[in-house]
C-alpha cells in the first residue's frame, strides 16, 4: 500500500495501529473499497458513452417549394415538410438522405386540382469550422450535392403519379446555441417534368426549397 493511502487509511482507523483489526474496522474498509470502484466504473462509462457519440443526426423541417424557370406559373408555390437524416463519415462531412412532401396545385389544369409533390435523394454535405458569435453562439456554414427522385401525384383524381429524376446544390448554415441548433438550409432543384393533365411537351424544370429545422446536438 502507498505511504499515502497508509496515512489516510491510519487516521480513518487509529484502532489498526493498536494490532487486531475490529470487524467493524474491515467493513469500513470493504464500504470504501466498493465505493471506489463504484466511482471508477461509473467515470469509464462516461468516457466510453463520450467516446462512442452517435454519428447519426434527425431533423424535421419545414418551409417552401418555389418554383422557378421557365415553368413557374405552372405549380403553385406548396408548403414543404421534409425529415432529414445525416451520417457523419467525417467531422465535417456528412452523407444526407432527405425525404420531401410539397402541398401544390396544378394551376394549369382545370380548377386547379391539388397537387402532392414528393421528393426522395441522397446527398453529400460539407461544414465548414464553426464560427463564434458571441460567448455562446456559433455559426457552421454548410453546402452540399446530390440526386434523387422527384414524384407528381394528384391527390384527389384518378390519374396516375408520374416520377422524374431530379438533382440539387444546396447552401446553408447552422446557427447554434449550447445544444440548440436552428439549421436553414436553401436547395436548387433541378428535375425531369412529365405532363400531368394537360397535353404538353415534357421537359426540365427547377424548384428552389427553402427549408428551416430544429435540432439537438449530442453531448
């Protein structure tokens, strides 16, 4: 035993310096045995807990699909909900799939019927290093590339969905404070178009996102 813990252990127990250790002595020494190991176990979990952060990152967004071109009198400006999940294959690189519902109408057809406009990809996500604002306050600006789907679905006729291959570049940032993490992020669209009703030639459109999300980061 170290000079140290004899010391401390000494004048804890002055009854071992006399010879014989009482029972009572032994079962202060085995309580305070067990509590250190208590203590260590409990700070190596948390160093492993730490060590093994999740990498994985969820947020519910919400916003607008504006469409732009040479089109964009033809879909209505939809309210956008999206869930977004990222996976952090480097500190400042992320692989991104993104779900989207856009509530649109075509107001090319006749009465202008709603129109659900869903879009699923899979994307590459660079951060650049956070910048302090403040004391607590940073800012992580973000861009990033990718492709998917793009589906045109009326909601209340009876005509069938078509589905059009799509592409984005998107820029943005994360504004954060503590834990909190207000994420605005704007997307560039670009994706097949396919007639719906109304005969016509199909061709290319764009559509600017513009989504805004809450999050909580990890410890």
């Amino acid at each position: 035993m170290p000079p140290a813990t004899s010391a401390m252990v000494t004048l804890a127990l002055p009854s071992l310096a006399a010879g014989r250790t009482p029972r009572s002595a032994k079962l202060k020494r085995a309580a305070l045995v067990a509590f250190a190991l208590v203590i260590g176990a409990r700070s190596a979990s948390a160093q492993t807990a730490t060590a093994e952060k999740s990498k994985f990152e969820f947020l519910m967004s919400s916003g607008s699909l504006v469409p732009t071109g040479t089109e964009p009198n033809r879909i209505k400006r939809g309210d956008l909900s999206t869930a977004q999940l990222s996976y952090l294959v480097l500190p400042r690189v992320a692989v991104t799939t993104t779900i989207g519902w856009a509530r649109s109408r075509d107001l090319v057809a006749i009465g202008a019927p709603k129109l659900d406009v869903f879009t699923y990809d899979l994307g590459t996500e660079v951060r650049a290093n956070s910048w302090p604002i403040g004391r607590a306050v940073t800012l992580t600006p973000l861009a990033g590339l990718g492709a998917g789907a793009r589906s045109y679905n009326y909601r209340s006729l009876d005509v069938d969905a078509t589905h059009n291959l799509a592409a984005y570049g998107s820029a943005g940032g994360e504004l954060g404070y503590r834990r909190v993490r207000l994420r605005v992020e704007v997307r560039d669209y670009v994706s097949g178009f396919k007639p719906l009703v109304v005969a016509s030639a199909g061709g290319r459109r764009t559509d600017v996102a513009v989504m805004v999300g809450l999050r909580l980061a990890g410890r």
